[in-house]
C-alpha cells in the first residue's frame, strides 16, 4: 500500500526561532496522522530533528550535493544531512533547476548521493506556463521523469512530486482535471518502466499553492497520495488543517 505524505518545504525561511512552529504543529496532528516531512533550511536540521523525535513528524532537507565528500566550498552532502537525524531530501525542485541551472542528470545523481546515505528522495518534476501554453506538458513530465529517475527508485527510497511552476507561490492552482491527467500519467509512466510492483507503491504528491482551502479537494483526487507545500507549511496553524485533510481521505 501506498503511503500518504505531507511535506513542508520552508525554503529560505525561518531562524531558530521558527522551531517553535513544529513544537505548535505536534498537538495539531490528528489521532492517524499520515506521514509528515519538515524540510527546514539546512542549518535547522539538527534542532528540527530533535524536536519532531517520537512524533510522526520527520525531517528532511531541501537538497543535497551529488558528490558524497569531497573540496565543494558551501555544498551539503547527503552522509552530512543523514547524521542530522533526516530522513528525506527533496531534489530538482524547480527553483534550484532554475536558480543552479540542476539538469536532469544532477538530479539523478543526487537521488543517487541520498539513497546511499539512507535518505528518500522526493524528486520534483514541473512544466513552465509556456510549456502548459504550447501543450507541451506531459512531454516535459516524461522528460523530466525518465531523466531524473534512476532505475534504483522504489516504492521505499522515492518520492515524486509534480509541481506546475506556474503554480509554485503563486495562489495559481491548476484545475483538478490538470492535476489528475499529470498524476495518471506519471503512474502509467512509472508501470511502464518499474512494473506494477514497484509503480504502485512510489507516492506521487502535488506541489503548488497548496492551502488548508482547497487541500482536501486535490487529496481526493486518484493518484495523488499528498501534497509538498512551501508557503502554508510556514505556520503550523496553516499546516495542520492540510495534514487533517490528508488523514480524512
Ligand atoms: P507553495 O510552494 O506551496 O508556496 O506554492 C510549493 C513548493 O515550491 O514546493
């Protein structure tokens, strides 16, 4: 059976004293909490990990280098995320392949990286507005997801998350229609080249102005097994009716 996740990716965002939004969020938590993923910024890792300890809550980072060790000045590798006590790692979110010019095969190496350190990896995957515009979206998503994923993914070290660029912090949410053709295609996909097996079990989340208003309607959509959430998962009274949302579906 598939597993359904929650995970609150903060960016660039947050101090030590942003802490206390997990210590608020824990009392939040349904009785059945589904999985529940914290992406705090790298310097948190540590602090976040203690503090989510005996919780269903687990930490994870927001990316990782694709080498394990080695003279990469201000780089993290996924052995040094792994020894904060993390569990995940997100890879090729859009704003890094934009930003740090990531490609595909960056992305493969460092899903690579963190399954050898004992991470899951929750890969993103997204088309731009002009790809959507031009119709070119499942041809984006079909690149990026053979691209990105190695033939090591699993049900137990892979996560996949499809975020629309256009609708990343945007208040921009596609239809759910949208939603699910991409979900279904990407599970088509994934049978295709994993078998059923393997496919069935890898969570496929949506990503992109996710807000406790409209949570529930895209969780209960076919195939989509949770949401990666950046600006509501800030506060943990934002977060929590979204976690609540996935537990009821
Ligand atoms: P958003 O970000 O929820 O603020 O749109 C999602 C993401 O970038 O993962």
């Amino acid at each position: 059976m598939r597993h359904k996740l929650a995970v609150g990716n903060w960016k660039m965002n947050g101090s030590t004293s942003a802490l206390s939004e997990i210590d608020a969020l824990i009392p939040l938590l349904p009785d059945t909490p589904p999985h529940v993923v914290i992406c705090p910024p790298a310097p948190l890792l540590f602090r976040a990990s203690e503090a989510v300890h005996g919780t269903a809550i687990t930490i994870g980072a927001q990316d990782c280098h694709m080498q394990a060790s080695g003279a990469y000045t201000g780089d993290i590798s996924a052995a040094m995320i792994a020894d904060t006590g993390a569990t995940h790692v997100i890879v090729g979110h859009s704003e890094r392949r934009a930003a740090h010019e990531e490609s595909n095969s960056d992305v493969r190496a460092k899903a690579a990286q963190a399954w050898s350190a004992g991470l899951k990896t929750i890969i993103c995957i997204g088309e731009s507005d002009e790809d959507r515009a031009a119709d070119n979206t499942l041809d984006i998503i079909a690149g990026q997801l053979s691209g990105s994923l190695s033939d090591g993914a699993t049900g137990a070290n892979t996560v996949i998350a499809y975020e629309p660029i256009w609708a990343i912090g945007t208040g921009k949410v596609p239809s759910l229609d949208q939603i699910i053709e991409v979900h279904d295609f990407i599970r088509a996909r994934l049978i295709d080249r994993f078998g059923d097996a393997i496919a069935d079990v890898i969570p496929l989340l949506y990503g992109g102005s996710v807000k406790p208003d409209n949570a529930e309607t895209i969780f209960r959509a076919k195939n989509v097994d949770g949401a990666l959430v950046g600006g509501a998962s800030l506060k943990a009274s934002d977060f929590a009716p979204i976690i609540s949302a996935l537990a009821r579906i």
